[in-house]
C-alpha cells in the first residue's frame, strides 16, 4: 500500500514531463525489480523492500494506463473499457484479501 501510494504520487509529477506511455513502461521495470528483489530475499527486511519497490511500479501503472485508456479508446467503447478495467482491479484486490484468510 505505502509503494502503490507512492508509486501514484510519483505518476503525478513524472506524467507532465515524460509523458503516459513512457511512466508506464518506467513502472513496469521498477515493478520487475521489485519482483527480483522478493524472489532473491534471503531476510523478511529484504522481502518488505521489494514489496515496496513493486508497490512503487504497479502504483505507476495503475494510475497511469486507465487514464491512458480514456484518452486513446474509441467513444464507442470506453466507458466499457474503463469501467472493465477498475472492475477487475477491484476483483483482484478482493480476491487477493480473501484467498489470504484461506491461507492463514
């Protein structure tokens, strides 16, 4: 939560001066960093740091591509986009909540 956060803030202040697709792709290099930094953790420290620093990259992506994908979508299709796409963000963010009750 504390990297997605960021992550958002971040997209803010890059947006302007890099523009969308190119903090898109910034964020998906800092969330495959962040993924290699929890898959080579040796210590819980380590874990929560590249949990931070992916959290950084998907709040980049996250904040960024469905705005993106309001801009470019034909008017025909996107509120359907759009709304698919928060709905399945929020579909994961639930699942991913109660799948880990069932692992405790």
């Amino acid at each position: 939560m504390i990297g997605c956060f960021a992550g958002c803030l971040l997209t803010a202040v890059f947006n302007g001066r890099w523009g969308r697709k190119t903090v898109a792709h910034l964020g998906s290099l800092v969330l495959s960093l962040g993924a290699a930094v929890q898959a080579s953790s040796f210590q819980v420290s380590q874990l929560i740091v590249g949990r931070i620093v992916a959290g950084v990259g998907l709040g980049l992506i996250v904040s960024n591509v469905i705005v993106w994908q309001a801009e470019v979508t034909p008017s025909k299709i996107r509120g359907l986009a759009v709304a698919s796409a928060l709905s399945f963000l929020i579909l994961g963010q639930v699942s991913q909540r109660s799948g880990r009750l069932l692992w405790e």
